[in-house]
C-alpha cells in the first residue's frame, strides 16, 4: 500500500505499507523548513487524504502512526512536539 506524505504541497517522501504482525519499525525522515509558522502536512493513502496544520518551530518533531481497524479501513495517528521523542 503506497503513502504519499506532503510537506507545502511538495512530495517529501513515498513509503510502501506492509500488513504484518511483529512490531512497527520506524523511519526517520528530515524536512528543511525555510521560515516559522505554520506549514500544512498532507497524508495521500490510496483514496484518503488526511491533512495536519503543522506550527514550527513548536511542533519540530512528529510521529505519524497508521492503524489497520476490524474494519478495514486506516487510520493515521499524529504525535507532535518541540523535544525529540525517547524510544525504549
């Protein structure tokens, strides 16, 4: 399943989505942003657009997280914040 993610209308990155049932990875992706303020993230899956208001530098660091539901439609889940986030 192809991901597009927009940044300013701009394609920034395309992942491809596999269904499984081991634990997430997670993929780092930089974005140079030239000026403060507000910038509008777009996610495009397959026929859904989902689309975030992105406050920088405030919201500097962002998690996007898809989910299968029982019905099987996908969701996206966002996370953001100005400190880096800390895996265990």
């Amino acid at each position: 399943m192809k991901v597009e993610i927009n940044l300013d209308r701009k394609k920034v990155k395309e992942i491809y989505l596999k269904s499984t049932n081991v634990v997430p990875t997670h993929e780092t992706i930089k974005v140079f942003i030239n000026e403060e303020g507000i910038h509008h993230l777009e996610i495009k899956l397959i026929d859904t657009t989902f689309s975030y208001s992105i406050i920088f530098p405030g919201e500097k660091y962002i998690i996007l997280s898809p989910y299968l539901k029982k019905n099987g439609k996908i969701s996206i889940g966002i996370l953001k914040q100005q400190e880096k986030f800390t895996f265990h």
